[in-house]
C-alpha cells in the first residue's frame, strides 16, 4: 500500500531494565479515590467509574515539558498507571486483573480552567486533558500492579498529594472489568487510574516529583514554551 503522507511515529513508552512498550491507547478514570470525590464537589460513594482518554502521543517520559496554551491554571493530578499485555471485552474482575502487563506513576496534567468551563457548558474534556505531554509517565515495571502503598506527589519538594493506593473506590481489576464493557481492550493500552485529594496549581520553573508504591519515581519541571 502507497502511503499518501509519511505514517505516524509509533509510540512507546521505556520500560524498567530496558526495552519499550507500545502504546494503543490512553484511558483515564474520574474520581476514583473519595477525598479527590469530595474536593472536586461530588458524591464520593461507590458509583458505576466513568472514563475519558488522551491521544497516545500525549504521552511523555517526564523531564522538562512546556507549560501549555490557553491556560492560566495548569494542575497536576498523580496516577497509577496500567499496561495490558491482553486484552477482551466484557472481561471479569479476575480476567481483566489477567490482561496487566505492568505498571507506572504517571500524571494527568490537566488545563482545570478549560476543565470548569466545559463542566459549566456541558461539554467534553477533550481540551482540558488531551493536549500535549499531558501525560508524563514513569518508567513501566512489568508484573502486577501493586494494590496498596503510598502515592504522593511533591511541587520543589513540598508534598501536595498523598493517598494510598489501597483507597482507590475501584481496584484496578474492576476498573479494566468495567472498562472492557466499554470498549474493547488491547495489548498496548494504558490506563490512568484517579487520583488522590490535594491536586493543585504548577508554574513555569516548578518541579514535580511523582511516587506510587515502590514504582520507579517520575520527575517533571514546568518549562517555559518555546
């Protein structure tokens, strides 16, 4: 086949002691821990998870990433991340829990100003939390995602989040269970699994430091655009 334009770049994601991952899609999962619930001013009890997505190529190895346009209120939100190696519809808690390749800390960097206005209207998202490196991610350790310990972030090294994965609403098999309802899952998918309370503002200059579990660390600084 006679390709009309140059094909996309594939995008892969490092992993832990070498090798890289391919990447399918981005998932991400609203509101999954009960005071991140309370402090965006929902109901924090257990209701169906709801999801939305980032394109692929936002996603980044950390390091320095540009602070974004059309914002003045860019926050941070720190995730555990999920990489299938399978995939299925309609999956079980026990066979999604299956499909888990690996995992990583990542953070859903998000334009909250474009988030509150699309809420107020109705509208999605998309431009809130699909832009550019809006999703830096640690390198990805192969094996289960861990089910409990401390996930924290730091802003020049002052902590802003701290939470325990063991909070989550949902784990991360019910998760990809309910996700696979949805859509059906594939090796090389990613998935943001919700944050903890204490997600905040971040400045040009400014130094992230994301932490889940015994995960490999993931470092970010707010740089200023080009």
């Amino acid at each position: 086949m006679d390709l009309v334009i140059p094909a996309p770049a594939l995008i892969t994601a490092p992993v832990e002691g070498g090798g890289s991952f391919p990447v399918r899609r981005i998932y991400c999962v609203g509101r999954n821990y009960a005071d991140h619930a309370r402090e965006m001013g929902a109901d924090p009890t257990r209701e169906a998870p709801f999801f939305f997505s980032k394109p692929r190529d936002a996603l980044s190895p950390g390091g320095a990433i540009p602070y974004p346009s059309a914002t003045d209120d860019l926050h941070h939100e720190v995730e555990l991340v999920l990489a299938l190696g399978h995939g299925g519809v309609d999956l079980t808690p026990d066979a999604a829990a299956a499909c888990i390749w690996g995992a990583a800390v990542g953070i859903d960097l998000t334009r909250r100003d474009l988030q509150a206005q699309a809420k107020a209207k109705g509208r999605p998202w998309d431009t809130a939390k699909g832009f550019d490196a809006s999703a830096p991610m640690g390198l990805l350790r192969p094996g289960p995602a861990p089910g409990a310990g401390a996930i924290t972030l730091s802003v020049n090294g002052e902590v802003r989040q701290s939470g325990d994965l063991a909070d989550m609403i949902w784990s991360s098999a019910e998760i990809l269970s309910h996700l696979s309802a949805l859509f059906e899952l594939a090796p090389g998918d990613l998935v943001f699994t919700g944050t903890p309370a204490g997600v905040g503002p971040v400045s040009i200059g400014d130094t992230l430091d994301a932490r889940a579990g015994a995960l490999p660390p993931l470092q970010v600084t707010i740089a200023r655009r080009p």
